[in-house]
C-alpha cells in the first residue's frame, strides 16, 4: 500500500462473504458438540473464564459485599458494539452524512489554510483580472430592447445579445476555465491527503497534479460539450419553426435540456476525483463517475445543490457590499443609472467589485472542490470499503500491513 492521493486501484461491491477488504471472512470456530456457536452480529458471547490458579472467583451480584459479579458476565455499564470509527484526518473512516461531508470541506480549509490560499487566490485572482479586462474593452454594448418587439423577436434579440456577450468575453471564461481546472486538481491532491491526516505543500500538490492536466482539460471540455450539445437540441426545434409556436415549443424543449443536461452532470461529477486519484483515462473516469453514482442520483445531487446554495448565499453576502462601495465610488456609473440611461462602470467600480470576487473565490473553491471530492470518498467507502484502504494509508493499527510493506493498485 502506498501513500500517494491514488490510495487504491478501483474495485467491485463486497460480495457476501468478505468484509470489503478483499479478504474472505473467517469460519467460525466450532464448540464442544461440532456444531458453530450463533453469535449476535454486534454482540459477542460471553467469555467463559476461569479463575487463576490458586485464586477464588470473586462473589456473584447479590452475594457476599453485594459488589462483585461473576466471571462469565460482562462488567456493568460496558459498551458492546462496533467501535468507533478512525479519524487520522479530516472524516472519519466510514460512511459519511452530508454534514460530516461539509464540514470536512470546512476543516480542509482551516487546517491546510495556508497551502489552500495560495491556491485559490492565486487562481482567484488571475480569474478576476481577466474578467475585469475583458469587461473593459471586450464586452459589447447591449443593444436596448424595444418595446414594440413581438415575443419571438424579444426572444431572437435576446440570443444575439448572449452571443455576443459570450464572443466578447470568450477569452476571459477561457482563462477562468483554466485556472478553475488548475485549482481543482492542486485541491483534490491537498483533499486526499487531508483525509489521511497529512498535510502536503504547494510544490508536493502541483507535482502530483501536473501529470492529470491535460486529461481534467479534456474531461472538463468533453463534459461541456455535451451539455451545450444537449441545450441545442432542446432549442434547435423552437428556433426553426419561430413563431408563437416556436416561443412555446423552446421553453419547453430548453426545460427538458435542462433537465437532462443537470442529470449528466451529476451522474458524471464524481469524474474528475476519479480521474486525479485513480489515473485513469478520461472515458474510464466518466464510467467510474457513473458506476458511484449509481443509484443515489438524488443524494448527490441533494448535497451538491445544498452546497451551491450555500455558496450562493455567501456570495451574495460579500458581493453585495463590495457592489454597493463600487457604485458609491464610481460616480459616472452612479449617474447613469439615476439617470436611467444605459450603465457603464468604470475602473473603480470594476477594481472594488474584483476585489470582492476574489475574497469569494477564495474560500468558495475549497468548499466545493472538498465537497466533490468527499463525496467520491464516501461513494468508495460504501461501496468498496474503501475506509479499509484508507486506514491501512494512515498507519492505523489493526487494518493490516502498514504503507510500504504491501502495494495496492496505483
């Protein structure tokens, strides 16, 4: 077993009569008569002791002083059951809730703050100087509606409105895009190893990530392709038949593209963890991606509109001070809009607002990236019994071999 964030080669179900580990579970012992004794599965017997050699048992509950009870009987007030579970980490090792999950995310980021800043300011920051350049002299003027325009023609400005404020700020969301890939695969490697307990630098993180780049690029544009793949299909119809009809018919088929397109991506959003810790290829994370998810679609997807929501919220919370200074500041874009004519900011309002967005990415990133990477630790630990694994990484005792005398997987 090694200690490297792929922890363990992707494996299968536990079957009936292993533990998850692999390993077959042991017969159990026969008694006197041959036959196996029926033990309860949280509850062993009780040990049927002897006393030492030349010592007297201790007194019965009742007998003698009333303080004593026999040796065959457990102690008062002992806890049977299964112990509780390892936490050299961030989550305890074993299946997680959703708000063991987030507050994993959360303590990832107290505790490894330094590394993870660095991270996401860095990429934070470079994000925002290309959104506030390409805001400046990239974004288009958007033409003002008029009021005498039938839906479709409503409809029809409004797509060339988007298209050309995406053509004009193409090459910012390309460098946002960038620097979000490049931050998610430094925070995954920085997440697995704060499941283990081990804190891991910059240099440590980026060596490790740097050889999965180019394919979490690929993943990454493959997955939006479909999806903008499967939002033209739903548009495409309505679009070409215009018209009234045309407007009813492409709300409805742009709704059940968003539906669709939201349903791939959860069954896929498990890919890039996968691919980062497994290294596999990029179509066998996306099967690997599917196979988790398998069958708790709706609780992954629960906890992860849980936690946009709560980004969300947050966000609005910083962004909203920072817009208001912005506007106070920015006199001529103050102006504009008491004037109601069209509102065009200026340098500070651009700069303040940036500053905001960064404060916002800064501590966004890590809170999604952890929650996306613990869910795939979760999915592996009831699936796989990948908590094994993990506590046999760490060096606990009683899981077997400890890291370097044995070798698993990648």
């Amino acid at each position: 077993m090694n200690d490297t964030p792929g922890w363990t080669s992707p494996g299968s179900a536990p079957s009936d009569d292993q533990d998850g580990s692999g390993v077959p579970r042991p017969a159990a012992p026969a008694d006197a008569n041959g036959s196996a004794p029926q033990w309860s599965k949280d509850r062993p017997p009780a040990g049927q002791w002897s006393p030492p050699t030349g010592q007297t048992p201790p007194p019965a509950h009742g007998q003698g002083q009333g303080q004593g009870w026999g040796w065959g009987a457990p102690p008062p007030n002992a806890h049977w059951g299964r112990p509780p579970a390892a936490k050299p980490g961030v989550i305890p090792l074993r299946p997680l809730g959703m708000g063991e999950i987030l507050d994993g995310a959360v303590k990832t980021l107290r505790t490894y703050w330094r590394t993870v800043l660095a991270i996401t300011v860095t990429v934070a920051v470079i994000s925002q100087i290309a959104d506030i350049l390409a805001q400046r002299y990239l974004a288009p003027d958007v033409p003002a509606a008029s009021p005498d325009a039938t839906p479709a023609e409503a409809l029809e400005q409004s797509l060339d409105a988007a298209q050309s404020s995406l053509i004009g700020l193409g090459p910012a969301l390309l460098v946002t895009l960038m620097a979000s890939l490049v931050s998610a695969a430094l925070l995954t490697v920085v997440i697995s190893r704060a499941v283990l307990g081990r804190p891991v630098s910059l240099g440590a993180a980026w060596q490790e990530a740097r050889p999965r780049l180019l394919q979490l690029i690929g993943l990454t544009l493959l997955l939006a392709a479909m999806s903008s793949a499967i939002v033209m299909v739903g548009l495409l119809p309505g679009l070409l038949i215009g018209g009234a009809a045309g407007v009813a018919l492409t709300l409805l088929g742009g709704l059940g593209a968003l539906v669709a397109a939201v349903w791939l991506m959860i069954r896929f959003s498990l890919a890039s963890p996968a691919l980062m810790l497994e290294r596999g290829g990029v179509i066998q994370s996306l099967k690997r991606s599917a196979k988790l998810v398998r069958g708790t679609w709706w609780r992954i997807f629960g906890i992860t509109l849980l936690t946009q929501l709560l980004i969300f919220i947050f966000s609005m919370i910083i962004a909203i001070p920072f817009t208001i200074i912005g506007i106070a500041v920015d006199g001529d874009g103050f102006s504009d809009m008491l004037s109601g004519t069209s509102t065009t900011f200026g340098w500070p309002f651009l700069i303040i607002t940036g500053i905001g967005g960064v404060i916002t990415s800064a501590i966004t990133y890590p809170i999604s990236a952890g929650v996306t990477v613990l869910l795939y630790v979760d999915q592996r630990i009831r699936r796989e019994a990948l908590d094994l694994e993990l506590a046999r990484a760490a060096g606990i005792s009683g899981y077997g071999p400890t890291p370097g005398t044995q070798t698993v997987g990648g």
